[in-house]
C-alpha cells in the first residue's frame, strides 16, 4: 500500500489526483490490474467525474451546499456535521483499472479528492493490484 498526501487550501474543493495516482502506479511498475484507492478521513471523501470543464466541479460543490448547508442548526458540536454528510454522500471508496501501465477513464474522466472541512493536510491511500508489464 501506498500514501498520497493531499493539502487542501479551500474549505470546500475538489482536487484532481490522476498525476499523484498514475505515479504511484508507475513507481510500482504495474502494467495490468486496478488501483483501489481509500479516503480514510469522515469529512473528505472521492469520486470520479469530469475533467474538462472545470463549472462541472463548482456546480457539484454548489449542489452540496445547497443540499447540506453549512450551517444547519446540527447536533454534532464539532460545527462540522455537513461536511460529514457530504462525505459520506461523495463515499470513501474509488477503483480503477489500469492497462499498459496506465489508469483506464471514460472520456472526460478524472479522479477528485473531496474536500469539506479544509483546509487541511489529507492523506489517500492506494492499494495497488496487478502485474508488471512484463508478464503480458
């Protein structure tokens, strides 16, 4: 297993990490399988969307708050209980295939470390499966 670190500089924002992923998948010379990749924080989350139009990206952050405002008269005393729901509705989880050495995306497609809580220093860890390029 690997660690990406990630350092958000927004209280919300979403942060494209297929260069820090690809390099991981490199340095572990894989040329055939998956990377599963896992937020373990429970107010930033991942997924996978479009890359080419960066108001993609600010209409999902738009949509949230509108969804779960900040401020929402909550239970959770922390002050942060949105960015746990948003979280949570993002999920923790991705996977993605990797073929000739590279990560496999639809047209368009990239992958987005969530952030709700920042800014703050975040980690993403990489589960790397697969074999070398060398075994076909």
């Amino acid at each position: 297993m690997k660690e990406i670190e990630v350092i958000s500089r927004q209280h919300t924002e979403f942060i494209n990490i297929d260069r820090l992923v690809q390099q991981c998948v490199q340095e572990a010379g894989i040329g055939r399988g998956f990377v599963q990749l896992f937020v373990p924080h429970t107010t930033a989350g991942i997924t996978i969307n479009e890359n080419a139009d960066p108001d993609v990206v600010a209409d999902m952050e738009l949509i949230l708050e509108r969804a779960v405002p900040w401020e929402g008269g909550y239970a959770h005393r922390e002050g942060n209980a949105a960015a746990h729901v948003k979280a949570s509705m993002m999920g923790f989880s991705e996977l993605v295939l990797i073929e000739g050495g590279r990560l496999q995306f639809g047209t368009w497609q990239s992958i987005y470390f969530c952030e709700f809580d920042g800014p703050r220093h975040r980690k993403v860890w990489v589960n790397l499966v697969g074999q070398d390029d060398s075994n076909g």
